[in-house]
C-alpha cells in the first residue's frame, strides 16, 4: 500500500469533491483494492476487503500527518470496506461527518451521505459526463437565443435524463441553459435527494421528477419530447431494473424517436466486462441512425490501465 501512502503525503487540501486515489485503475500494483475521495470536508477511504489493523494505523497516520503539516483543521474522515456478497462496513474513523453534508464540484452544490450504503449521493468519475453537458447545452442555448435575438423561432430546449439517481446532470443542465429537464428513476429515495440538489442551487423551475420504471413509461416519456439531450446512465446489473446485456438494446431502439433533429445521447455504461465495442455494437444494431460523435475522456483522477474496463461515456447524434 506504499503507492496510497505517497499519494497522501503528498495530497493537497482538497475543496471539491473529488478523487483523490484510485488503486483500482490498476497502475498502482499491490494496492488495486483502495481508493481515497474527497468528499469536504470529510475524506472517505474504501477498501474493497478486509483491512488489516496495521494498515489501518498506517493510513490513519499518514492522514492525521499530511492534515497538520496542511494545517487544515480538524480531521475527518470514514472507512468503507467492501466484501464480496455486497457486504458493507462503513465505520467513522476521526473527527465527524456533517449531518447534512453538502460538497461542491465546479461550483455547483451536492447533497451526499457517506455513511449509507455503497453509492454516495454524487458519482466522482462522472465528472466529465457533467462538464460536457454543461458545455453542450450551453451551446444549444445560446444558439436559441441568437436565433430568437435575430427574430426567428427557437423551440425550448428539453433534456431527458433516465435513471437519474440524484439528478446531477438536471442541475448542470438547468444552469447552463435548459427550460426542461425529465428526471426518472425507479427510486422516489433518489429523486427526493435530486429535488433537494435543485433547490440547493436554485435550478428548481423547469425540472419535473417521475419515480417509475422507464420501460413502462414510454408513452409519457414521448410526449414530453422530443429532446435536445437524452442522457442514459444506467446501472450495468440490477435485478428488477436494468441489466446491461439485455435491456441496454430495448432502450436503444427508443432513441431515435425521442431525440429531436440534430439533438445528441449521452449513453453511459459502467460494467468492466463489457467495453465500449459492446455499447457500440448495441447502438449499429438497434438505432442505427445515431451517428457516434466521441467517447468522453474520463477524469485523470480515474486513470486505467484497461481503459476498456473503465467508466465508458459514449456521445451520439441523431439525423
């Protein structure tokens, strides 16, 4: 575990969240198991096994170390550890975790809890999928805008987001410039904390939640559309809500006539065993009208040795 002991002692205090060692991209041999985020001002050390305890005191020490020569304050940070079976253990190690924890990224806010479950409230290596959409609609935005400056008609500009979680990409998409985002998800849970994200950024005006199953949704779904931006970040394998290698070509195929002329998808896939050649090979097959555009890279915080078996976030546009 040397590689993540250096990477502490040379850390800079972190004001975002963000990664801040990623063990598991594979060019840190010996310490593929670790990973250590930034979620201000708590740091959050997960180890995907059982964590002996002279491990433990040597990265408790490292940190309270690199803490006081940073002068940064009290030290707070939580340990996770993850078993096969999906077992959990998250246990506060130093100092306190805020009990309503709000972190930034780029300026935008973010409600997370770190002391629940495996997934946070706030995906870290999503973080060039949110930059680019900002970015495109952004750009889609101002477009209208000339057009309409100029006296012509410009429709409003809509983004789906489908298996939304806590709606970070509605936020980034309402501040740059969307007048509707379609938040769904099977999780009401999820989608409550995402209302909570809108507020907390005052983005609440022109988001609209739908805690449903999308393949029973369709018909709604259309009639909202048709969208600028479809985004899909789908889980890669959950019973009763989407597996990959079945369900990733049933909501393909609905594509095409949801996406407005020249609007673009985001398709996102997070399964190691499945590279970008799978989702690709979905999209030629089931909505061969989509043309790909490019696959985003992802953060340098999240660096792999197999980008293959890393996050893969797709770009798509439609005729």
């Amino acid at each position: 575990m040397q590689a993540l002991l250096d990477t502490i002692a040379r850390m800079e205090r972190p004001t975002d969240a963000v990664r801040i060692f990623h063990g598991r991209g594979g060019l840190h041999p010996g310490c593929e198991d670790w990973a250590l985020d930034a979620f201000a001002p708590v740091l959050l050390l997960t180890c995907f096994r059982p964590v002996g305890d002279a491990e433990l005191a040597a990265v408790g020490e490292a940190l309270a170390a690199r803490w006081r020569q940073l002068d940064a304050g009290p030290l707070n940070w939580v340990l996770q550890t993850r078993e096969g079976g999906g077992q959990t253990e998250t246990r506060l190690m130093a100092g306190e975790v805020p009990e309503v924890h709000e972190v930034t990224e780029q300026g935008t806010r973010y409600r997370v809890h770190l002391l629940q479950g495996q997934n946070h409230g706030l995906f870290l290596d999503m973080a060039a999928g949110r930059q680019w959409t900002r970015a495109y609609v952004a750009q889609r935005a101002a477009a209208n805008a000339a057009a309409r400056a100029a006296g012509g008609w410009a429709p409003g500009l809509k983004v789906l987001n489908l298996f939304a979680y806590t709606c970070a990409f509605s936020v980034v998409a309402l501040q740059a410039g969307a007048d509707q985002v379609l938040n769904m998800d099977m999780s009401s849970r999820a989608l409550a904390v995402g209302q909570q994200n809108h507020r907390l950024n005052g983005v609440l005006k022109g988001a609209s939640f739908l805690g449903h199953d999308i393949f029973k949704s369709w018909g709604r779904i259309g009639r909202a559309g048709p969208y600028d931006l479809v985004i899909a970040d789908p889980p890669s394998y959950q019973k009763g809500s989407f597996v990959a290698t079945k369900d990733y070509a049933r909501l393909l195929r609905r594509l095409p006539e949801l996406l407005a002329p020249q609007g673009h998808a985001l398709l996102c896939l997070n399964a190691p065993e499945l590279g970008p050649d799978f989702l690709q090979a979905q999209v030629e097959a089931s909505a061969p009208s989509l043309a790909f555009v490019e696959r985003l890279a992802n953060p340098s915080s999240f660096a792999d040795a197999a980008p293959d078996r890393a996050l893969k976030v797709l770009v798509y546009r439609a005729g």
